[in-house]
C-alpha cells in the first residue's frame, strides 16, 4: 500500500488577474481575512496527513519563504510587549512543516511547474495543491481524497460542476461515476480549457490532485498546449494510456480567490464564520439593505 507523503504547491504564477495589489505581493499572499491563502492550503495538506512541502516560487515570491520562517525580530517585540497570544501564531507559523522551495526560472505553464519538482518528490505519489482553490470542507478535501486514495492506489484529480460559460476557465473530464451516485469518476480523457460546446461534461478540474510519479515522465514530453503553456492536464492525459485516472467529486465549497470575485466571496464567509468578527461583520451586512 502506497502512501502519499509530499505535496506540491505550484506558486509560481504572476498573479495578474489581481494587479495592482499583486504587483510586489505574491497572490499566494493575499489574505482571506488575516491568514495568507497558501497558509489555508499547507494546513490542508497537514490535516491531510502530509510530511513535507514543496513550493514552487518564482522571482518576486520570497514573502512566502519568509511567512514560514522564523521572524526573530517580531518575536522578540512581541515578547517585550507581552504579547504572547501573537507570539505563539507566529511561532505556530514557522514550526507548522518543512518546506522545501525549487525555483522556476520561466513561467512556461503548471505542467512544467510541477515537473520542477520531480527531483525532490522521486518515485513515490504525490498531492498537488493550488493555492488559489481555497476550499472550506466538513472533513479537509485533500484528507477525502487520501482515503480515496487508499482505495483505488491511482491519481485522483478533485472536481465540481460547473455550469454555463465558465467551464472553459478550467480542465474539464470526460468520464462516468464508477457506481450510480458515487463521488468517484472513472476518467476516459480531459482536454483543458475547452470552449463551452466543446466541453466533455460538468466536472471541472479543481486544484487538488494526487499523482503517480509517472506523471514526471510524461510532462518531460508535454508541448504547448492552451493558452501556449505547459499544460498539467495534457501531462495526465498521456497518463490514461497506462494507468487509471479518478475524478473526486470532493464535499466542500471551493472559491478561487485568485479572483477578485471569489476573494470577495471567500473573505464574506470565512468572516461569517468567525467566532470574534462573525456576530459583528453579520449585523453590518444586515444594515446595509441591500
Ligand atoms: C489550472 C488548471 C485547470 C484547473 C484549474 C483549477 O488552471 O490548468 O485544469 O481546472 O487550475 O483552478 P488555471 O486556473 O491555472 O488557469
């Protein structure tokens, strides 16, 4: 029985879609409320069980690395001051996990962004997590998939409908449930960022995946695919050739808050659900007739 121990964050996109504001801050940066949406994803991949992380960083992304680190300056303020409810988040921060970073020279796409990290990962399976995919779940999404994992021993990637237009923002698989009603879909192919009439089904690729390491092999071969890049999706697809490929309809809302919208929505209902700000921030929202 295989077990999947590492996972990899690909955070090493420009963040466009949120400029100015991403101009010198990493999206992965960002904050839903007061916690960074890549500290939402390695707290994820701990509850999920995993040991060790990898980020993918980029020029201009070393806030990351310094938001897992030690911060001996803030410390010791917050000490003096007596701060000590602070002082144990910061602490928590940095002895959270040991995080290992490779750098992509080129934004060439997130097929080859996973591949930088094939030395590190070796001959074992993997998670991958975007963190943009914040996702809020009753049982941690990359945790459901790690028992569908147990079960099934092949790569897994998340998914959730989409309807409408919108389906051409995402990989989208082609494929049916294993059993009437189930979560799990056995996937026959994927084509990434199809235009609306030409999308195989609903099911939208969401930033989770779990992947055999065969997957490194096959994005050494990749060539540009939508959009120009290297796309993950063409990798997993020449997977299909040897292997099963699973499509996991996780529990959970996802929000991609590497959009403004989705920020938006993210920042809403995780305040809601805030034990210090929720009563207060509902009143405010109530006030406002809309
Ligand atoms: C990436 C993947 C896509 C997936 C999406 C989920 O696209 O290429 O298959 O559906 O993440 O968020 P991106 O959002 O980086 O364009």
């Amino acid at each position: 029985m295989k077990k999947v121990r590492k996972v990899v964050f690909p955070a090493a996109g420009f963040g466009t879609r949120f400029l100015p504001a991403t101009k010198v801050i990493p999206k992965e940066m960002l904050a839903v409320v007061d916690k960074p949406i890549i500290q939402y994803g390695v707290e994820e991949a701990l509850a999920a069980g995993c040991e060790q992380i990898i980020v993918i960083t980029a020029h201009g992304k070393s806030a990351i690395e310094d938001h897992f680190d030690i911060s001996h300056e803030l410390e010791t303020a917050l000490e003096k001051r007596g701060k000590f409810e602070l002082l144990e988040l910061s602490r928590r921060i940095s002895s959270m996990v040991d995080i290992s970073y490779v750098r992509q020279k080129d934004a060439k796409g997130l097929g080859h962004a996973v591949l930088m990290a094939k030395d590190l990962v070796g001959d074992e399976p993997f998670a991958v997590i975007l963190p943009d995919d914040v996702i809020d779940a009753p049982v941690p999404c990359l945790k459901q998939m790690m028992s569908v994992f147990e079960r099934v021993q092949s790569s897994i990637l998340a998914t959730h409908k989409v309807e409408g237009p919108a389906i051409s923002s995402y990989g989208v698989l082609d494929g049916d449930p294993i059993e009437p009603g189930s979560r799990i879909i056995d996937v026959r192919g994927m084509v990434e960022k199809p235009k609306m009439e030409e999308a195989p089904s609903k099911n939208a690729i969401i930033g989770r995946y779990i992947l055999t390491p065969t997957i490194f092999e096959l994005l050494e071969k990749i060539t540009p695919g939508a959009g120009g890049e290297l796309q993950l999706t063409d990798g997993i697809k020449g997977l299909l050739a040897t292997e099963k490929v699973y499509g996991y309809n996780f529990e959970g809302t996802r929000y991609d808050a590497g959009d403004k919208f989705g920020m938006l929505t993210a920042t809403v209902d995780f305040a809601l659900k805030r034990e210090d700000l929720g009563p207060r921030f509902r009143e405010y929202l109530k006030g406002l007739k809309l």
